[in-house]
C-alpha cells in the first residue's frame, strides 16, 4: 500500500486520468473529490463489495453514472 499526505485542495493523480482531490478535513472524516473517464467505475468499497456479491459476474462492468449514495457520500441503507 502507498501512503501520502495531502493537504485540503492538494491532488494526486493515478494514470494519466484520475485525479483524486482533497475537499475537505472534518474530524475523522475526509472529503475527496475524484475525476475520472467516464468508462472507469468509482465506487466506495461496500458498494463495490455489494455489486460483486449481488452479480458474481459483474467483474468487468462498469456504471457512467455513480448511485445517488455514492456521489452524494450518504451512508448506504441497510
């Protein structure tokens, strides 16, 4: 695993298309904003974790458009 520090408003790239940016700090939480091509899934990791478990064959697929959740950062619904 690579470890950096970023401050607020500081980005770091991953390939040549994704950046990923710090919003903001809030006690233990972190806002991040991220960039990427349209046909590169971002998704938290338990939804990730969730539409892998739901569709055992959805490894290749991606989403244009991230969940409501996801691109709100709301928590999930149990």
């Amino acid at each position: 695993m690579l470890i950096l520090t970023r401050r607020v408003g500081e980005t770091l790239m991953i390939g040549d298309a994704v950046t990923v940016t710090v919003l903001g700090v809030k006690g233990n939480q972190v806002r991040i904003g991220i960039t990427a091509p349209k046909d590169v899934a971002v998704h938290r990791e338990e939804i990730f974790q969730r539409i892998h478990k739901d569709d055992p064959g959805a490894a290749g697929t991606t989403t244009a458009e991230p969940a409501a959740s996801d691109a709100a950062g709301l928590p999930d619904k149990p």
